[in-house]
C-alpha cells in the first residue's frame, strides 16, 4: 500500500508533525509512505489561467509534479495542519489550489483514478466551536479533486507550544486508533 503524507505546518517538530508521526506509527513496515512538506516545496499559486482543463497539465513547471505523482499513485492520504486564521497554512493551500490540474483530469477530461482514502490531523491553539469547519470542508473538497473518499478527522483544540501536544497520552491514543481503522 502507497501511503502519502502531507505536513501542513511551516513549524518543524510542531504539533501537527508530532500528530502525524503518532499516525504513521501504525503503517505496516511492508507499506510505502511518501512525505510530503507542504512548507519546504518549491510551488508557484495556481495563477488561475485555466490551461489545465484543456491539457490536463499545468504551465508551471516545479515541485507539485512530484506531488502529483504521489497522490494518482497513493491507496491512503493523511493530512496533518495548525489551523490559521480558520484555514489552513498558505503553504498548504498553494498546494490545495494546485490540485485543480487533476480536479480538470477527472471531471472535465473524464480520467479514471485509482480509488483512495483520505483523513485529516488538525490542531488549533484555540477552543472556537467552529474551529475546524474551513479546513474539514477545504479537506473534502480537495481529496474529492483527485478521487479521494474524505474517511475522518481527528481534531484537537488549546495546543499551541510547539510539540506540546506530545505530551496528550489521549490525544495520541486517539490518533493511533484512528490510524490503525483507517490504514487497516
Ligand atoms: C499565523 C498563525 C495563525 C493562527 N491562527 C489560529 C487560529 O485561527 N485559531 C487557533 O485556534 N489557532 C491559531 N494559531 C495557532 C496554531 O494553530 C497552533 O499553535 C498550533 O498548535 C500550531 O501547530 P504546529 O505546531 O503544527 O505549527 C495560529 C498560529 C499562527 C502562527
């Protein structure tokens, strides 16, 4: 099983990379996880130009090739993010934005994708009731782009010091349960 990892956090050894640590424990060693950084590509923004619906490629030529790549490849996506500002970090939306190059494959150039699952890590410093609302709706929307089945999330609200979140012995027995049920 392919198995891609999207770290949405411009912060090294932050809580939303120790979550998706907690989460890739559980991945069979016989499984292949791919890394993904969303902070450390070398992305341009979708410049809106609309070149993809018609060739199914963009004209930017940089990093999300690999991304893409990946993702057509993957059986399992996990996605791991702070929330900023109810949204996701702009290193990650960049990447979201430039998923419309196969969200143009598969509804308008009709290209069958292998069928896959998604889940989504989110942390926030806050305890807001809507919280996450952005970034799970983002979430559907952008798996939904490459033929990815939105399958759960796991949220956790008032971690902010970097790492903090480390130290939850339920937060991370919350997050390997749920690995173990989605990977499985
Ligand atoms: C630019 C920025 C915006 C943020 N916006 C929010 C927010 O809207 N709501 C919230 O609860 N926390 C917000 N936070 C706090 C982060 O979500 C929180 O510190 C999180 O634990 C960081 O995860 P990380 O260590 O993986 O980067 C923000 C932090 C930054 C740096």
């Amino acid at each position: 099983m392919e198995v891609v990892a999207i770290y949405g956090s411009p912060r090294r050894g932050g809580n939303s990379e120790v979550m998706m640590d907690t989460f890739l424990q559980e991945v069979n060693p016989s499984d292949r996880v791919n890394r993904i950084v969303a902070s450390q590509l070398h992305l341009g923004f979708c410049r809106g130009c609309r070149s993809c619906e018609n060739t199914g490629h963009c004209v930017q030529k940089d990093d999300m090739s690999q991304v893409v790549e990946f993702l057509l490849l993957a059986d399992r996506v996990v996605v791991s993010s702070p929330v900023f500002f109810y949204a996701f970090p702009s290193s990650l939306k960049v990447l979201i934005d430039r998923i419309q190059v196969l969200w143009s494959r598969k509804y308008l150039l009709k290209e069958e994708m292998k069928p896959k699952k998604g889940f989504l890590l989110a942390v926030g410093a806050t305890k807001g009731k809507k919280l996450f609302d952005g970034i799970i709706l983002t979430t559907r929307f952008f798996f939904d782009g490459f033929g990815c089945k939105y399958s759960g999330e796991c949220v956790f609200r008032g971690y902010d010091k970097k790492g903090e979140i480390a130290d939850c012995r339920e937060c991370r027995e919350e997050i390997r349960q749920a690995a173990c049920s989605f990977l499985g």
